[in-house]
C-alpha cells in the first residue's frame, strides 16, 4: 500500500494520482500515448528500477496491452507497442488528465491537448454514443449485467 | 509495488485494475458513486483493514475528494461524501468502467448502465466539447502548457 509521491511530476495523470493513490502503471501508458516505445526511454522517463519496470511491461504484454516487436536482432531488441487494447485505455488515461487540468493544475494544464479537427484546446466530455446526450453521475441508473447476473457488486439498494 | 489480485471480483473497474495494476482506491470512489457513504460499509464491501481504510480515507478526505458529515453525535459517526472534486472523478470511474466492459468482460459486463434520458444501454464516448467530434489518440496534438512551460514532461520529440 506504499507509493512515491508524484506532488511534483508536472502532470495533471500524475497529479491525479497523487492524489487517488498509487498507480504509476498509467504513467507508463500515458508515455505509450506520447510515442515513447524503448525500455530504456521508460526507464528513465519514469525513474523506476529496471527490474521493477521488466515485471511491469511483462505483466502489460501478458494481459495484452503492449506487444513486443523487435528492432534489432543481435542482441534483441524490442519496442513495446501499444495493442487495440491497450489503445483502448486512452479514454482512462485521458479521463485522468483532464481531471488533474480541472482539479490540480493551479498554474494551468502542464501539457495542452489541441483537438487537431477544430483547432480548440481539448476539453472533453463524456456522452451517450446513443442519443449524444452528456452522462454524469445522475444521468444513468445501473442493474446487474450478464456477467454477474445476481449483482454481487451492487449495494442492496441497488440489487 | 505489491498489490491483492482484483481477478476474481465481478467488476469491470475491478478487472481494469487486474490488467493495469494495484489501484484500489479507485474502488472506495467507485463504491461511493453506488451510494455507499459509511466507513463500515466501505470496509466490508473492499475486504480492507479497518487501518488501511482509514488511512485512505483520511487522504481522500484531506485532499478534498470526501468530505465527511456527521450522522450521529454521541458517539460521532460520519457520513463520507464525495465533494465536487471526488464527483468529477467520475469520469475516470466510468472510463475504467467501459473499458473493462469492452475489453475484459468476457461474459458480458457485471453491471448494465442504463442512460435515463434515452434508455439505451451506456456505451460511453469522449467528444471535444466545442465541435462535438469523437475524440481518440489520434486526434489531437500536445504542448507545453502554462503548468510547465518547459514542457518537462514531453518526450523530446513534442517538445
């Protein structure tokens, strides 16, 4: 249950996490996202211990978020890639930032997002791919899914 | 870096944090969007020590995500309450959520979100606030912001 402090990593995902808890794995897909592919890049990026970010980046390959293709064969050498699952992740990743630029960016965001369509600073938000509607907290009511018919996770109030 | 396997909890967050790594807290929010607010049921619902609730919760606390209300006088008993902060999280909540749906709920996902307004299942998707246009990895550039200028983060082909 121990962490580093990320207090002063000008990152609004670093602030997040500094203030919901440990989690530094998504600072190793937010660099993913920022086109660093290199263990070495990684490691000194984040600071980590290469043993540390050797378990890290194979638990990632193993669950399939990262695949490891070569760049050099003698010795071997791979970039890690991010797969369409690990792609996927972006919206986290994303949801994070924009959250640390809204909540604990008191100088500003650290880093702008620039929507390259419309040439606006990104601020984005979260809708209904059905009726384009915004969701928030109120706007969705939640039931137990095929995949835990009986609602284990629910509250009572909820079951 | 040690963490408790989330493998078997019928939770797509959950299972979000089984792939990307241990991130518990996330739980304690997610729990309180559910309406969960008394430290009892908080500490039943994750399995946790009562200590290491309270530690967590202390720093939720102190860093304005909960604020805590006080249901009962004598003895004092609190209500913990996400303040608006801890209710902008939901965002990452609801994005760890659907990814975990789309990616890591092979029987389908655990809990159903159902959007109010329309009645559609949630399929929950990040647009650019000012034109509307689905946002992804892709469609954006990244800068140096006012909260780091250096841009110190930034790899050093975006600076």
């Amino acid at each position: 249950m121990r962490r580093k402090s990320f207090e002063d990593v000008p990152c609004s995902v670093a602030q997040f996490l500094e203030v919901a808890g440990e989690w530094w794995t998504m600072l190793v897909i937010r660099d993913a996202f920022l086109g660093v592919t290199r263990f070495d890049d990684f490691q000194t990026r984040l600071g980590i211990s290469r043993n540390v970010l050797t378990q890290r980046l194979e638990h990632l390959v193993g669950h399939g978020v990262f695949e490891r293709v070569a760049y050099q064969e003698n010795p071997p050498r791979y970039d890690y890639r991010l797969t369409d699952k690990g792609r996927a992740m972006w919206t986290v990743v994303n949801a994070m930032r924009q959250w640390g630029d809204d909540w604990a960016a008191p100088d500003g965001p650290p880093v702008v997002a620039t929507h390259k369509a419309c040439g606006h600073q990104v601020n984005a938000v979260t809708v209904c791919d059905h009726c384009g509607e915004r969701l928030g907290p109120h706007t969705m009511t939640v039931s137990a899914g095929p995949g835990d018919p009986e609602g284990t996770i629910l509250p009572p109030h909820l079951r």
